[in-house]
C-alpha cells in the first residue's frame, strides 16, 4: 500500500473526505513553492498535487497557462522539479502527486520519470493529455513502481469508458466536474450527480473532484458528493495575487470539506 | 494506414484530455458512416464542382519552365478554389459531417487565415455558427482575412497567449471544444492532431492528387516524375501525395526554413526537431530538452508551426517522401518571380514549394516532369510582403 490509499483509508476511518490542493511548480520559483506547500500541510492538505508547468497546457485555463508561463521563465522543469520533491521529503509526509502534460514525461523517459519519482518521494501522476489506450507502458511501469496513477474521468465519458479508466486507475480516479478547462465556474446539475454516482459504483477505490472548485461553498457541495476535493485554479490565484490572504483562504476550503 | 488507433508506424495516436475522447470516438463513427453514405459522398462531389469549382486547373508553366530551362513545370492550381486554397477541400467536407452529426456550431485554428476563411465558408453554406481562433501574430500579418472572415459572419478570436501563433491558436480551439464538446464540431485544419483528423483531413484533400493524375494521363500521357508540395501540418502535400503513394513517382515535402536552420528561427521540424507529443499526436516536435515547445518562424504564417502531421515522419521514415526546406528569402524571391513570369501571385505558402522547383527543375532533363502543388492564392500576403519590402500601400 502507498502513502495515497493509506491516507484515503484513514480518512475513511475517520469519516473524513480529503482535501487536495493543486499549486504550479515553481511559480514564481522553487524556494516560493515549498513555503506554499508548507502552508498547504498547515491549512490541512490530505495530498498535494504539483504541476509541472509546460509550455502548451490545453487542459488549463488562464490561471493555471500564467502560473506555467511563470514557472517556465524561472527555468522550471521536471529535471528540478523530482529533486525538490526530495528536499521535501526531508520534513514530510503528505503524499504528493505530480500533475504533467505528456510531452515532459516522454522527453524525460516513461522509465526514467517514475524510478527518479519513487527515488524521490513522488506516490502518483496525473497526466491529463494521455488517455489509458496510449499509457499501456505506463501503467505497466507504475504498477511495478507502486506509483499511482491517476485518470480522469470526464461528464462526456460512456459508462464502457469509465470502466476502462477505473480499471487503469490506481490511488484514486479523477473526476472532471465539467466540460471545460481548468478554472471554469462549477454546475452541479442532475446529469452530473447521476454521473458521479455511478461512476464511484463502478470504481473500487475513491472518486476525488476537480476542475472548478473555487470557494468553499463549492468545495462543501463537492464534499457531499466524491470522497476528495480538488482545487487548483483558486488556490494558485489566491498565492498569486493576494498571498496574504491565501491561508485563511485554504483554511476556510478546508473546514468546508 | 493508419491502423484502428490511428497510427501511422509509430507516429500518431490520440493524445488528449478525456473529455474529448469520446468526442473523437463519435467523428470517428460518423466519418466511417459518411464515407459508405452514398448521399453524403454525392453531395460532397456535387459541392466540389458547383460551389468550389472542381477540378481545379493543371496548369502547364511554359514561361517558368523555359526561365529554369530544365524539367516540365505544371501547377495543381488550388488557388483557383473558392476562397483562394486547398483548405476549403478539408473545410467543406468536415462542415458537411459536421452538419450530418447534429452540430450547431464549428470552431477552428487558423494561422494563415485560409483554413479560417474556409470553416466560415463552410459554416455559411451549411448554415452552422462559427468561431475561429487565431494568434494576435498572424491576425497582424493576415489582416485581410481576419475581415473576410467577419464578412462571412464568424466570430473571430484573437489569441494573446504563448507565441500568440498557430498553435496557442490551437490550443485555445481544444480548449473550446473541450468546454463546448456536446453542440461543437472542431474542424482541424491540417492533418494533424488526434485520430481521425490526420487521416480524415487526408481523405478530404486527397481529390487533389486523384485530379492530378487524371489530368495528368491526359495531357502528358503518363505519371509526372516529381511532385512538390509546401508542408505546414502537411495537409496540401498530402492531397497531393496520396493518389501517387504506390506509382514511381518522387515526392518532396519543403518546410519553412525561416531565416535559417543554424539561426533556430524556422519551422523546419525535420531539420531540427525530434520525436514529442503534442496536441493530441506523436510526431517531430521542435522541443527543447525538457519536451517545452520552441517558438518558430516562418515569413508565412501557414507553416509556422512547431510540429508536423504523423503521416509524414511515417513516409520520410520508410523513405518515400524526401523533405526539404526554403528559407524566407528563397520564398519571397519566389513569390515574386511567379508573379511577373507566370501572372500568378501564390500564397507564401506556397512560395516554399516554387522555391524548391528553382532549384530542382535546372539540374533535371527537359522530359522530366515535376508537379508543383499553388496550395494557395497570394492576395492575403500582398499587404505582407510590401511591408518586409518597406512600401506602403
Ligand atoms: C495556401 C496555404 N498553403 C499551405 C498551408 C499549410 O498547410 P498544410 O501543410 O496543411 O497544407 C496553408 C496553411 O494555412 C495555406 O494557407
């Protein structure tokens, strides 16, 4: 078992659903990234995920395209990224989550990415633009690693693909709130409640939200829901523009979930 | 080719958030359906010669041919077609389904502005809404089409982020269609992207390769030696390539060299790119050494692109197709020696595949006969190249 099933089960136990931040990786540096991320386990962070910022993020909105474009300019990349995790890994805990566009994997190499990963510290990876029909190698190469990894599930997906995914995924299965970007606003209309629903009947292992999750009201909504809230976008605004802010910020996201 | 997961050798695939996957399941079907539907392949044809004025000229050069004093030059005159190139072939077609498959509304990238045109075009005519997506670079240097979209009653987006090109433009019609997928079709416009684009875009432009060879068996009897193509996502060439795959027939694909391979200013994705994902396929990518995609330079805004259709690393890998490029100069000075020898100005795209003949057609003999793909019209560069030549107009 890894340090993300562990913190799901414990969580169970104590009837509790996760809390999962989202922050750029080095936006607008590394040093800056690793304060937040010791905010993030302050307010309460059951996982972190940490983007790797690439130059081309289609599944992004403009929050998240800047925060990249920022860390980009910083110089940085995956290569940094899997050390800096490490230098984490020296205080803590907190199961950590790297969220990649493809293309930075397949450069750094699908077999070299994950054993750096687990060298490192790394428990999973989302990787948004490679569906489970083109991560055969991938999964294969987690499983051995017992990394995680995390698919998404979309509004649009057929109940036979959300079979197939589930069956991919490991950790948990990522569920895609909306049609849309990162950072678009949230409607939770019956479609989707009935989609939920069948979608954690059909996975066993829990179901965690994301995609335009931006206050507390929406996090304590999505609660009731899915067994782990994901924000990103709101969090990554809220560092950005008003850092003074941004604790109570993720502290109120907190206590709603 | 491609095989069921759409690729072509190890080039190709289906790259994208999940969202779209079933989306793309759907054209698939769909494409698969129109392309047995009797009624819809007739109604393609019939469009193809009443409204975009099929088949298109093959033009026998004889004052270029005579200037180069080598090789038999004729043009597949695609700038003939309605709206000014190859792009409406692909536009039309995709509208058509597009219509067929219940859509309201299209979306597309454009960089030059011809795909963009034509998906208006296309909209217009199946009476669909439409927005297009275009970088803040290439709305500057293709103005006139930015107002002949508006005219043709489409939306048009500037976008003001990344290299602000063609490909944020596409990553900002993905985004679209990721958040619109239910009521949009996107309509790539190049054979690119996730299957089945690549291959489907193909299918649509192949018209102009089977055309060729008509004409070509027509007029000189017998298959022409070299075809010549400009290759931005690879979609003219490919139209032009595909009817020939099997025949003894050379093929050159000539990329942008920009102002240099050495300068990294270019678009040459075979003279300085490697293997990446991006935008939905495996293909050549020009990446840095982290997988980011490098920003790219071309005089002409159609193939200014950082990555290329997964066709043609398949057909240059088993050798069939050889890839060149032309620099902006050579194009330029090709453009303008179309115009005065011939009276016909080309896209600037195009140029790119004028430029390659200059130098290819003198070292052949003078029963050689090399077909050179006029993708397009140059009346949207015009205001363009005056201002690389400091003339106002
Ligand atoms: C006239 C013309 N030729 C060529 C191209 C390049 O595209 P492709 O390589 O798909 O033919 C464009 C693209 O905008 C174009 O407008």
């Amino acid at each position: 078992m890894n340090r993300i099933e562990d913190t799901f089960k414990r969580l169970k136990a104590e009837n509790k659903k996760a809390f999962i931040p989202y922050i750029m990786a080095g936006d607008p540096d590394l040093e800056k990234t690793g304060e937040h991320v010791m905010v993030l386990e302050e307010c309460g962070a059951d996982i972190i995920e940490l983007g790797v910022p690439f130059s081309d993020p289609l599944a992004d909105g403009p929050t998240i395209q800047r925060a990249a474009e920022r860390a980009l300019k910083a110089g940085v990349t995956l290569k940094k990224i899997i050390p800096f995790v490490k230098r984490i890994r020296n205080h803590s805990r907190t199961p950590i989550v790297l969220m990649a566009y493809y293309n930075s994997v397949f450069k750094y190499g699908e077999a070299a990415f994950i054993k750096d990963a687990v060298d490192a510290g790394v428990d999973g990876a989302i990787i948004p633009d490679l569906p489970p029909e083109e991560a055969e190698s991938f999964i294969k190469l987690s499983r051995a690693a017992n990394i995680s990894t995390v698919f998404l599930i979309a509004p649009t997906s057929t109940k036979e693909r959300v079979e197939k995914i589930v069956t991919a995924c490991s950790g948990f299965v990522y569920y895609v709130s909306i049609t849309g970007i990162t950072g678009s606003r949230l409607a939770l209309d019956e479609r989707f409640k009935k989609h939920i629903s069948a979608v954690k009947k059909s996975a066993d292992m829990p179901v965690a939200v994301g995609f335009g999750v931006s206050t507390p009201e929406d996090a304590a909504m999505i609660a009731r829901l899915a067994d782990g809230v994901i924000v990103g976008s709101a969090i990554v605004k809220k560092f950005y523009e008003h850092p003074a802010g941004a604790k109570e910020f993720i502290k109120k996201l907190r206590e709603a979930i | 080719m491609p095989d069921k997961k759409g690729y072509f050798g190890q080039y190709g695939g289906r790259f994208v958030p999940e969202t779209l996957i079933p989306a793309l399941q759907e054209l698939e079907a769909a494409y698969a359906g129109a392309k047995k539907d009797k009624s819809f392949q007739n109604e393609l044809k019939h469009l193809q010669a009443t409204y975009i004025g099929r088949p298109t000229p093959l033009y026998f050069a004889k004052r270029l041919t005579k200037h180069l004093g080598g090789a038999k030059i004729y043009l597949k005159r695609e700038d003939l077609a309605h709206t000014g190139a190859h792009k409406i072939n692909n536009a039309l077609g995709q509208a058509l389904l597009a219509k067929k498959m219940g859509k309201k509304r299209l979306i597309a990238e454009t960089g030059a502005g011809q795909h963009g045109v034509a998906t208006a075009t296309g909209a217009a005519l199946v009476g669909l809404e439409c927005e297009i997506y275009m970088g803040s670079e290439d709305t500057k240097r293709q103005a006139l089409n930015v107002f002949r979209m508006k005219l043709l009653g489409a939306d048009v987006n500037e976008v003001n982020i990344g290299s602000r090109t063609l490909k944020d433009a596409i990553n900002e019609a993905l985004r679209d269609w990721t958040t619109n997928v239910r009521t949009t079709h996107y309509v790539m416009g190049t054979v690119f992207g996730p299957h089945p684009f690549p291959m489907m875009v193909r299918d649509f432009q192949s018209v102009i390769g089977k055309e060729t060879k008509r004409q070509m068996f027509k007029t000189e009897g017998g298959l022409p030696d070299y075809l010549i193509a400009c290759v931005g996502g690879g979609s003219n060439a490919m139209g032009l390539f595909n009817e020939f795959l099997d025949d003894d027939v050379k093929m050159i694909g000539v990329e942008a060299g920009g102002k240099g391979i050495g300068t990294g200013e270019h678009a040459a994705r075979f003279a300085g790119g490697s293997l990446g994902v991006f935008q939905g396929c495996k293909s050549y990518l020009l990446q840095d050494e982290d997988g980011n995609v490098l920003g790219t330079h071309s005089v002409s805004a159609g193939l200014d692109y950082a990555s290329i259709g997964p066709e043609h690393p398949y057909l240059k890998g088993i050798k069939r197709v050889y890839y060149t490029y032309a620099t902006d100069t050579e194009a330029l000075e090709a453009f303008e020696l179309l115009s005065k020898i011939e009276g016909i100005i080309p896209a600037l795209e195009s140029a790119h595949a004028v430029a390659e003949v200059v130098k290819l057609a003198p070292k052949l003999s003078k029963n050689k006969i090399i077909v050179i793909n006029l993708s397009g019209r140059g009346d949207k560069d015009v205001q363009h190249v005056a201002r690389i030549k400091d003339i106002t107009v």
